[in-house]
C-alpha cells in the first residue's frame, strides 16, 4: 500500500481499520520492495498522523456517548420483588428436610413432582410420528384450536358456535388472552374504558388491564371473617356499578380464594348484570380442575349465556393439561350476531399483529390432539378428575387432621373452598411463624396452594398450623 493510497482513503476506511487493529502507530505494514521502501517511514507517519486525528476528534466523542448511554436508564428504579418468587426462593434456601412449599401456583403429584399427564404424553408421541413442520400459525391460531377450545367451554351442542356467534383466538395462555381482551376493550368497548375486579383478584389481574388502557376498579367478593364469598357485600357493590362497565368474574375456582359462588348465587348476580346492562367478562383458568368435571365448571359462563348475555371469555391449558410452559390459551366473544363476530375477529388480529404475531404451535397441537380424539379426550377427562380429586382429598385430610389435633378454630372453609388454592384465614404473623418455626412457606395473605399438600406432609402442616393458631 503506497502514501498516496493511504492518503486517498476515507476517514471512515481509517476508522475501521484502526478499529480491527490495522494501524497500530508505526507497526502498519507496508510492502517493501525497490522504490516502495522510501515510502514507508512517510507512509507511517501519515498514519500515525491519522490515528492523532482519529483520537482527538472521535474517541472524546466515544467518551461522550459511554458518559450519555450510562446515564439512559439512572432514573430507573428496582421494581418490587415478586411474591411467589420470594416464597420459593426462602424455601429453596431452608435445609430442613421437612419444609414444605405452599406458594407454588401449579400441580404437584402426591410426591410433590411436577405431573405430565398422561394422556398429554400420548399427544405428544403421536404429534411426533406426524413429523410436523414449523411454520408459523395464523395470527388467530388454527381453526381447529380455537373450535375445540370453544366448545369446551360452552358444551358441543352451543347454539352460539354452530350459528357462528363467537370470535374465538388463540392467546397467549390465559394471561395473554386477558390482554388481548384488555386491548379489545380498551379500544371498541362502548361504554366506560373501566374494569372491576373481584376483591381480592388474582394479582395479575390488575397490571393486566391497566397495561391494556383500561381502569381498574373493584367489588367486595371475600368475607375475612367466614373465609366465605361476601354474596350480599358483592350484590351490593355491583347494583351501584355504572351501567355499561365491564366486571370481570372468575368462572370457577377463585384465585387466590378458592371461593366459588353457588348456582342460585350465580343466578342472582347474572340477574343484576342484566338490569345494570353490565358486561361480563370471564376468566376460566380451571376448567375441569375445580371439580373435576369440565362441564360442571362451565356452569356460570354457562348459565349467563343462556341468560342472554354477550360475553368476553379467557380460557387457559396450563392447568387442567398441565401445558404451564407450552403457553396455550383463547380469547373469546359470543355477540349478537355473526356479522359482529366477523367484525369483532378483524379487530382482534389487528391487536394481535404487533402485540406477537403469531402464537405458539406446539400446545396448541396438543390441545388440539386431544380433544380431537374421542379416546384421548376421555383419557384426558379422566386425569384431570385425577389431579381434581387429589386436591380435593387433601383439603379434607387437612381438615380432619385439625379437628384431631383439638383446634377449636372452624376449619370447615378448606372444604368449602375449591380448586388449587385456600385462603386459610391466618394472618400475616401466623403466616410468618409458619416460615420461621416450622419452614412451612406461604404468602402473608394466608394463601396457600393446595397442590403442594401431600399424602406425606399434611400430617406435619396440621401440627404447623395448629401450634400458630391455637
């Protein structure tokens, strides 16, 4: 390379190449040979003048950008902790062989393990030999998903599905369908841009729709003194909602309660929805897992169509298939009519388009494997009853365990309560006894998940809390 070409080369040639650690001062090399020789001290020093340049001129504003970029993000501040993480996180540390995890929100088998389900394996196995490909699904997701998912929540005969009255998409699991719905509201719903939730909700509830765009509100549900759902308080607090608002419900097994309205009760409040013209929207996250019967667990979302009622509907895969990291879940609205479902739908994948896209493949097939399939389906059933049922043996065990150990407290809310989780009633000191005395780890509202109650430390968590609440 001669003086003259290393003269003519542009800044920004320079730049890189001192950058790739070319030019390293008087080091560059240049070809010697005959009449080139003489150029090389001059070619260096061209350089090195250069590289003088390229550290006055570009390396302070170097420095003036790392000071810049450094100084982006000091206004951030450490956001709070979560919850559940923390509870799992003490436990992990404790060393007692005896402690037990009662925050962890998803299915444990009686040897506290995670469960596979059985017929989810099967699915699995056969998804394989299809030797599918990856491309990527519809913005909605695949018709036959969101058929089936549909239909498990309103039953095979719905009238609304076969008249095509519903916008039904996947989502995200049930947090994702959420936001899709949160979106939606947010942007086309015709009254107040408000949302109440039941008190207490599932703590996602709320960032949920307020990252949406919409407000968020509350009615009275939980009564602290029976561990019961506050019927009248919750009667009271919807006939004063303003007409047109939206009011979320929880279509069984209350989170974080396990507090369930009965279907007299549900009856009532679908009455009230009526005559305030209320729009319901309903989070079904448990479908099956409650009681151990799908159809059963319907019977709010249910009864409240059959009522009359359009509604918003999020359904989630994560529990009653055990599909927590596969992510497979649907947003639903059953309109007036099928040209407002078509409607609705576009909008809806307008959402979804720059929110992600498309969904997930994999649990989706799953589910749709599934219930596609009159065998599986009904081994499917069968393991969901399954896990249903060991939950429900559990809280009855507690119970019992309780009354033999002389509590004089009314421990008959375990019972009462159904699905994954129990609001025990014990307050924050108890609850903090629990972790400290006992390594028993729970969150200070007295939540505790059912799931992580075994045949092997029930026994040992009766004695726990007995001795923080006697």
């Amino acid at each position: 390379m001669s003086l003259r070409t290393v003269k003519q080369l542009p800044n920004m040639a320079v730049n890189v190449m001192l950058m790739h650690g070319l030019l390293r001062g008087g080091s560059f090399s240049v070809v010697e040979s005959g009449a080139l020789r003489s150029e090389k001290m001059a070619c260096s020093k061209a350089l090195q003048r250069s590289s003088a340049v390229l550290l006055r001129n570009v390396l302070p504003a170097q420095g003036q950008l790392a000071v810049r970029a450094s100084s982006w993000w000091s206004g951030v501040q450490m956001g709070p902790p979560d919850v559940i993480l923390g509870v799992t996180e003490a436990y992990k540390r404790d060393t007692n062989p005896k402690k037990i995890n009662l925050g962890v929100g998803a299915y444990r088998d009686d040897n506290g393990k995670p469960f596979v389900l059985p017929s989810v394996k099967k699915a699995e196995k056969r998804l394989a030999e299809k030797q599918l490909d990856h491309e990527y699904s519809p913005i909605g997701g695949t018709a036959e998903f969101c058929k089936h998912s549909i239909l498990l929540a309103l039953g095979d005969s719905s009238e609304h599905v076969a008249n095509g009255l519903n916008a039904t998409v996947q989502g995200i699991s049930g947090t994702g369908a959420l936001r899709i719905g949160g979106a939606f509201l947010s942007s086309f719903f015709p009254g107040p841009k408000d949302i109440y939730l039941p008190t207490p909700s599932w703590g996602n509830h709320g960032p949920i729709f307020r990252h949406s765009g919409l407000n968020v509100k509350s009615y009275r549900y939980y009564d602290p003194s029976t561990c019961g759902f506050d019927f009248a308080g919750a009667l009271e607090d919807l006939s004063k909602i303003p007409e047109k608002s939206v009011v979320l419900l929880h279509a069984c097994a209350h989170n974080p309660t396990g507090v369930d309205p009965k279907p007299e009760q549900w009856a009532e409040m679908s009455t009230i929805f009526k005559k305030r013209n209320l729009f319901p929207f309903f989070d079904m996250a448990y479908q099956g897992f409650a009681s151990g019967d799908v159809d059963k667990d319907a019977l709010a979302v249910r009864a409240f169509l059959r009522d009359g009622h359009q509604i918003a509907l999020a359904q989630s895969f994560a529990k009653n298939m055990g599909l927590y990291g596969e992510r497979a879940g649907a947003f639903s609205l059953v309109t007036g009519s099928k040209d407002e479902a078509d409607r609705t739908m576009s909008q809806i994948k307008i959402i979804i388009r720059p929110m992600y896209s498309n969904p997930p493949i994999n649990g989706a097939r799953l589910v749709s494997e599934i219930l596609g399939d009159k065998q599986l389906r009904q081994e499917w059933l069968g393991d969901v009853k399954l896990m249903a049922d060991r939950i429900i043996s559990v809280r009855s065990t507690l119970r019992n365990n309780l009354k033999e150990l002389g509590s004089s407290r009314n421990w008959s809310h375990i019972t009462d309560q159904i699905g994954m989780f129990c609001f025990t009633g014990m307050n924050q000191q108890q609850c903090e006894r629990l972790s400290k005395e006992f390594s028993v780890y729970l969150t200070k509202d007295g939540r505790i998940s059912m799931a992580g109650v075994t045949s092997k430390n029930v026994a040992y968590l009766a004695e726990a809390i007995h001795a923080v609440t006697k």
